[in-house]
C-alpha cells in the first residue's frame, strides 16, 4: 500500500486526535463543547499525539494493501489548547488514495 504524510497543525504543544472515515454527515453532528463532528460514521482513530512548540506534527500512514485506487477518505482532527483547556474540532480534508 502506498504511504502518506499527514500533518495536523495548531496551537504550540497541542495534544491532538486525528480520525478517518469513509464518508461525511449529511449534517454536522455538535458535540459541546467541541463544535462539530463532520465525519460519518464508521469512524476510527488514525493517530494520536502532542503538537510540538511551532504547533506542528507530521506522521506516515501506511494504507493497507488491496485498497482500491481513487478510494476517498475523509480526515478531521480534535486539537485541545493548554491555555483553553478546552478540546475543538479542525475542518476535514478530503483525501484520495492512490
């Protein structure tokens, strides 16, 4: 399977959750106080961690071998801020394999 980079970006030393799914809501799902949930279900954690202190973090994904080309998925992160102490929801991206 082939490998991406992802990056998640955000306030300094951030702990951040990345999530994939194969779809969209029809409609933005509010999950307080975090805002908005834009992924459909089923969704599933892609990685975890602390952003570091230019508030970046880039990992490699590996996807599996037999996915079929052209297959969108759909990314979207929940980044909590220390100086907030509150955890928000980032907008999605939208990613095709190859």
């Amino acid at each position: 399977g082939s490998r991406y980079q992802i990056a998640v970006a955000g306030p300094a030393r951030s702990a951040y959750v990345l999530y994939v799914s194969p779809a969209l809501r029809a409609a933005p799902l509010l999950r307080p106080p975090s805002g908005y949930l834009l992924l459909d279900d089923p969704v599933q954690l892609l990685g975890l961690g602390r952003l570091d202190e230019r508030g970046e973090a880039t990992f490699t994904v590996k996807v599996p071998a037999g996915t079929r080309p052209g297959t969108l998925v759909f990314l979207q992160a929940r980044v909590s801020s220390p100086s907030r102490g509150v955890a928000t929801y980032t907008n999605y991206v939208e990613l095709a394999l190859r």
